[in-house]
C-alpha cells in the first residue's frame, strides 16, 4: 500500500506553524520500522536506528512547540533482548549518544528526561548517561520526555502486582482499599495521566506489549510511514486527526 499525505488544511499562526486546538496532553509512540527503512537502502540495520536517534529530537521539537505534556516513546523492550547482539549492544549505546548531542537543547527547551521500565538490568554506561540526564533535567517544567525502556506491559503489571502485595503482607495497605486508582500506583507510570494518543508507524496495528493499562481508553493513528521518515508533518498530521475525535469514555 503506498502513502500518501492527505491535504492539511493550512491554518497558520504567525510562526508559521499549522494551528491545533485540543491537543493531546500525553502522546505515546511506538517508533518502529527502523529495519525496514535500512534494508529498502541495501544499509544493515543499526543504520536505521542510527537515523532515528535525529528523528527522536525533531519530535520532541514539535512536542514542546505544541505544548504537548508529556511525549512517552517506546525506545527497548523486554522482548527486544532477543536480537542478535551486535545489535542490542548498538542499541545500548543510543542512549548516550542522543544525549551527548542533544542534552544543551533538552536543557534550553526546558524539558525534562525520565524512564519507565526495567532500569536496573541495563547495561551501567547506558544507565550512567541517562541517570545523569535524569539528574540534570529534573528540575524542568516544560515537556516531559519519557523514554520506555527494557519495558514490557505484562511485566509491569506483574511488578505492580509483586510490589502491591508485599505492601499488603506488611500491613502498608488495606486490601479493601484497592481499587484502580490505587493499582495505577505500582506501575512504572505512577503520577503520570494516560495517555491521550498513541502513535504507531511502519503499519504495524499491534499494541506489541506496551502500556497495556493505560492505554484502555487511548485514540489510536497508525500510519505506514518508517520511524525514520515521520516528520513533523507526518505529526501534525496525527495531531490533526486526534483534534476532530470525539473521546467518550465508555459514556455516551
Ligand atoms: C532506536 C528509534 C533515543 C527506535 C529511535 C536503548 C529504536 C532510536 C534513545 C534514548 C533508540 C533513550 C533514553 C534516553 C535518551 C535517549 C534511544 C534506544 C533506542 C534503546 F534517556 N533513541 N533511542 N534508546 N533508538
């Protein structure tokens, strides 16, 4: 199926930028399709992912000029051990490498790094660059920017679970006292709002694990475009479509 960009109606603020009304609080991404725009090139595919390191930061870009909250992007997950290691051992390195460059922008865009997942089993120089990231830009307001990594939806509930029922065990909680509210607390995603939009590229329509809880009332856009080619126009593109959905809930 070829992609085609559908006609955006052109309302422009003085900036230059397309105006949105109602934009997402929480946009959520699954970045995939880094593979498949290196092997259409004849490249191996660490190029791919290499080229969407840039991608990363020129979506946080449109993020934080949109005033979007909180940006949640799907970077490594619990399943992503099982590729060669060559290619997981690239991957580690990403983290540190985006960092070096581009930490004085975060800085100066006032934006703020965190993760959810599994920190403590990844390599140490890979949570060495983020821990200090972490460090340095707790103090911002402006966009949160929440890297998923080692992350798994199953795995977080089963956590959430382990933690909630040692709490219980020693009296700290009332099992009468659980309700969703008080589950929401255990996930790696505690203190944070669900997700409002989330985005998947490379025509892919699967959930692939990732934030099972949270995205039970989430709208979804899926588009065929590789991670490497989702350019702001691509993401305003989906920021356009969630601006006309009408979100109920479960009410009427
Ligand atoms: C590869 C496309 C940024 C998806 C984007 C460890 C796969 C590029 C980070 C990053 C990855 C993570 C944490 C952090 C700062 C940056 C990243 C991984 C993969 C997996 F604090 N891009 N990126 N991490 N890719």
């Amino acid at each position: 199926m070829s992609f085609k960009l559908p006609f955006i109606k052109s309302k422009k603020k003085p900036e230059g930028d397309t105006e949105i009304i109602n934009v997402p609080r929480h946009v959520a991404i699954i970045m995939d399709g880094n593979g498949r725009w290196a092997k259409k090139r004849g490249l191996p595919r660490i190029a791919g992912h290499k080229e969407g390191v840039d991608v990363v930061q020129q979506t946080v870009r449109t993020a934080s000029n949109y005033n979007i909250k909180i940006l949640t992007l799907f970077a490594f997950s619990t399943e992503n051990w099982k590729r060669p290691k060559p290619e997981v051992q690239f991957l580690m390195k990403l983290p540190k490498q985006f960092l070096n460059t581009y930490l004085p922008e975060l800085m100066e865009k006032n934006v703020r790094v965190e993760t959810i997942g599994r920190f403590d089993t990844l390599p140490s120089q890979t949570k060495e660059a983020i821990q200090d990231a972490k460090e340095k830009t707790k103090n911002n307001d402006g966009l949160l920017l929440n890297f998923a990594i080692n992350y798994g939806g199953r795995d977080e509930i089963i956590q959430a679970v382990k933690k909630m029922t040692k709490e219980i065990e020693n009296n700290q909680l009332n099992i009468e006292e659980l309700d969703e509210n008080e589950f929401s607390n255990y996930l790696y995603t505690k203190n944070l709002e669900d997700p409002d939009l989330l985005i998947r590229t490379s025509g892919e329509r699967r959930l692939s694990n990732f934030l099972l809880w949270q995205l039970a009332y989430t709208e979804f856009w899926f588009t065929d475009v590789l991670w490497p080619d989702f350019r702001e126009e691509v993401f305003i593109q989906a920021l356009k479509d969630y601006e006309n959905r009408k979100r109920r809930y479960g009410g009427i």
